[in-house]
C-alpha cells in the first residue's frame, strides 16, 4: 500500500471537471481523479479551514463516526473497475475494524477533517 496526500486541486481545463491530485507521501508520483463539484469545494473548505455556518454532508459523517465512538485509521483506494475508483473507509471501534465502501472523493473530504491517512 502506497500514503498519498492530497497535492492540490484543479479545473481540468479539456472538460471543466475537478480533479484532485494525490501526491505519494514522500515520492513525487501523481494520482489525479476527478471528482464532482461539491465534493470539491468541501475539499477545499477543509484544505483552507474554512467554517461554515452549518455542517456540510462530510462534517456530519464526521461526527457520527466520532459519536458512535468511532476512529478512522485510514482511507483506501480499493480498486479502479472502467475508469472508476473504488475506495472504503476502515473505521475502527471496540476491537473491530469496519470497512466501508465509499467514493473516494468523498472518503478524502472526511479522512481530511479526521486527519486521517
């Protein structure tokens, strides 16, 4: 398994889609996927520490896991199936490791607000 961090965001200026780019931990290999628009901008958000008057949909997920006495160890990039990107969230409470099927945009924006690898 290979740590990425998330580099920057950006406009894919062929389709005017996002794009998040993961950067290996310590390497200099890229992962770009791209992403919707509302994922990106709580991307974004978090990357900048912005507040919001009220939680976003990630925000919530957040405190549910947290609430329900949940830790996330990690979020993995499972597998790419016809140019798409699989990937769960690995959410660890009383012994038990949960893994969590999720889009890895999402799984980025709320590994982000629990600073999780």
């Amino acid at each position: 398994m290979i740590e990425v961090v998330v580099s920057r965001l950006g406009v894919d200026s062929a389709n005017q889609s996002h794009v998040v780019i993961l950067q290996e931990k310590g390497g200099h290999r890229l992962l770009p996927i791209w992403i919707g628009q509302s994922e990106a901008e709580s991307i974004l958000i978090q990357m900048h520490n912005l507040k919001r008057p009220r939680p976003l949909t990630h925000d919530l997920c957040k405190s549910i896991i947290l609430g329900l006495g949940g830790q996330l160890q990690r979020v993995q990039i499972t597998h790419v199936e016809k140019n798409t990107y699989y990937a769960e969230l690995h959410i660890a409470r009383d012994g038990d490791v949960a893994r969590v099927d999720a889009r890895p945009s999402d799984s980025i924006a709320i590994a982000l607000r629990l600073s999780a690898p």
